[in-house]
C-alpha cells in the first residue's frame, strides 16, 4: 500500500497494521518523523517493545547476525522494532526472505534515499497486495 506523508500523520492509528515500511526520499526530519509516529503507534498496542538500529553496510557484512536480530525471541519484550537506514537494492534478497517468513513480532522500518521508479526495493514495497506492506513517500 502506499501513504503519502501527510496521510501518516491523520491516520497514525491504522500503522500497527502494518509490519514492513519503506520511507524513501529527500526530508530525512519528516521520514524522522514518520518513524516516531510509527513507534509511538506500535507502542500504544503493547508496551514491551525492543527497538533495534542498524545501518545497510551491516546486513551486508553479517547478514547471520541480521536473521538473528529477527527470528530471536525475547524474555522481557513481545515486539521488535528494528530501522534500517541507508537502504538500497542491495538488501533486497534479505528483506524478500523476511517477508516471505512474516514474523508477525516484527516492525521492520526502511530507510532510503530518493529510489528510482526501477529501484527493486521501491518495486518490491509497490507491488505487495500483502496488507502488512507500506510505503511512505
């Protein structure tokens, strides 16, 4: 599905419905922002969150570590939220297996750059008819 940003912040409380975001584009404070509102949405549904950071180079680098962050269960928190910033086409395979897997504790938020129309991560995130799928612009 895809949001305009200024239908984000009128509509926070549908977000929780969602599992996997991509906020691509130039404003990095409004896809900031978006984020916040993402979390403080999630956070409204449960309390016990985990929130998690990580660059794309990392993924690349250790991808075994990446999978883990994701499949790992938690003693003290329910739900995982995990940003990944700086994304490109590269982690495509990685956030396809993800998907494929849907771990439904899992709030995956993807930050890009401008994509270009044939940028496989903005065509990934375009076509899911899945409804656990948005892409803010």
């Amino acid at each position: 599905m895809i949001v305009k940003s200024y239908e984000v912040q009128k509509n926070a409380s549908n977000l929780p419905k969602y599992n996997f975001y991509l906020l691509y584009g130039e404003n990095f404070g409004l896809k900031k922002d978006i984020r916040d509102i993402i979390k403080t949405a999630v956070k409204q549904k449960n309390d016990s969150i985990e929130m998690l950071s990580l660059y794309e180079t990392e993924i690349i680098n250790n991808e075994e570590n990446f999978f883990n962050f994701i499949y790992s269960g938690s003693l003290f928190n329910n739900k995982k939220i995990i940003t990944i910033s700086e994304a490109s086409d590269k982690i495509i395979k990685k956030i396809t297996s993800v998907y494929d897997e849907y771990p439904e504790n899992v709030f995956l938020i993807i930050f890009s750059n401008i994509l270009e129309k044939k940028s496989k991560l903005r065509n990934f995130f375009e076509t899911k008819k899945k409804q656990y799928v948005s892409l803010v612009i």
